[in-house]
C-alpha cells in the first residue's frame, strides 16, 4: 500500500530528479518486515497471546500453595529470609486461599473451582510455574512479563518476533498494544517502545475507546 503510494507521488513529482531516484532506491530495497526463513518449517499457522493484566493471581487459578494453607493465621516463619512488600508489611498474618481444589485431564493438572469451565480443556493447557519476576510492584511486573526486564526501554515479545520472523502482512501492524485512554500511560509506553535494532519492530498503540490510531482521519473542520 505504501509503496503503490510512493509510485504515485513520484509520477507527480516527475520533475524533482533527486526525489525520484530517492524513491526508485527506497522501493527496490527489500523491506524489513519481510517473512525471514526459519531454521525449521513451522507447524503452527498463527499465534494469538493475550497478557490480560488484573487477572486473578496463579494461587486462586492453576497454582495450589498447601504451605499457604498450613500457615494460615501465623506469621511467617523466621526460617523465611525476610522478603519486601510494596507496602513494607512482613510481619501480619498469612491468609489462606478460599479455594478449592481439583486435579484434571490426563496430565493432572491443578484447577481451582474458580474456573470450571477450564476444566473441561485441561489436556489442551500448558501451565507453566516457574515463571517470577523481580519487581514488587504492577509497573514492574507488567514490563519484565513482556520484556523481561523490570525496567522500560528493552523490546517486547511482540517486537522480538517480529524482527526474527519478519511478517507476511504488508498493510496492517505487526504487532500492537490496545489500552484505553484512561489507563496509567506508565504501563502502556513501556510496551510500544521502539525495538533498539530495527525501528520498525516496534509496537504500534491500538485505542479501544475511541479512533484506533491517531492522524489517519481528517479533522472534522478539513474537508
């Protein structure tokens, strides 16, 4: 799309010699977000990952804590090295999860009665358990799950794919980052950072609340 445009600015703008051999160089060089081969042939046809920030935590869904249950009511013990809260509270009881229980599927996996549905697809789940991260806080948490580091500024998983894997699709964003208008912006820049190696890899913001990009409608007083 973009380079059908250029084609056409250029046919226009016939006369400006410099601008013309710019865009012949531009649109024969091979685009950066061009499919790359891979080192194996891919089985899966597409990926749809959803980071749903404000879920219920892991020790209400897939991930039973039977210490938890066994401290209930007491502090934790001093063998516990002593750990920082984001509110500097050690020191008050433990609470319990209200949940209960069940194995499912084949595998045996661990599914609270929170999510009965679920249970019906367990053999289709992976459940992975040893992922942590070293914030204390949201903020950090959200940056180190898509980037790996607690700190803004390093790319996305999105961003990684795409400068790997390159993209099929031309004519629409490879990757994207929807949040509304109204969320803390903090979160949200910290995942549409620019990829460091490839500008281009970077996130594009999608708005749900109102127009999903800026800039591509006219204003209401240009016609």
């Amino acid at each position: 799309m973009l380079a059908q445009q250029l084609r056409i600015w250029c046919r226009g703008a016939g006369r400006l010699d410099g601008y013309c051999r710019w865009c012949q160089t531009w649109l024969s060089a091979p685009s950066p977000l061009a499919a790359k081969l891979t080192h194996r042939v891919a089985t899966a046809k597409s990926v749809i990952f959803l980071f749903m920030e404000g879920g219920p935590s892991q020790m209400d869904t897939f991930d039973p804590k039977p210490a938890l249950q066994q401290l209930a009511g007491k502090r934790i013990p001093d063998s516990y090295e002593r750990i920082i809260t984001a509110m500097g509270e050690f020191d008050s009881p433990v609470l319990a999860s209200q949940r209960k229980w069940k194995q499912y599927g084949e595998n045996g996996i661990w599914i609270s009665d929170w999510l009965p549905n679920i249970t019906r697809h367990a053999d289709e789940l992976a459940v992975i358990r040893s992922c942590w991260t070293n914030g204390i806080n949201h903020s950090g948490g959200v940056c180190q799950m898509n980037t790996g580091s607690q700190f803004a500024g390093r790319p996305s998983l999105g961003s990684w794919v795409t400068y790997g894997l390159g993209t099929e699709n031309q004519n629409l964003p490879v990757c994207g980052n929807a949040r509304y208008q109204r969320c803390c912006g903090q979160w949200g820049s910290e995942l549409e950072c620019r990829f460091y190696a490839c500008g281009v890899s970077g996130h594009t913001a999608l708005r749900v609340d109102r127009a999903p990009f800026d800039n591509l409608a006219s204003p209401k007083n240009v016609r």
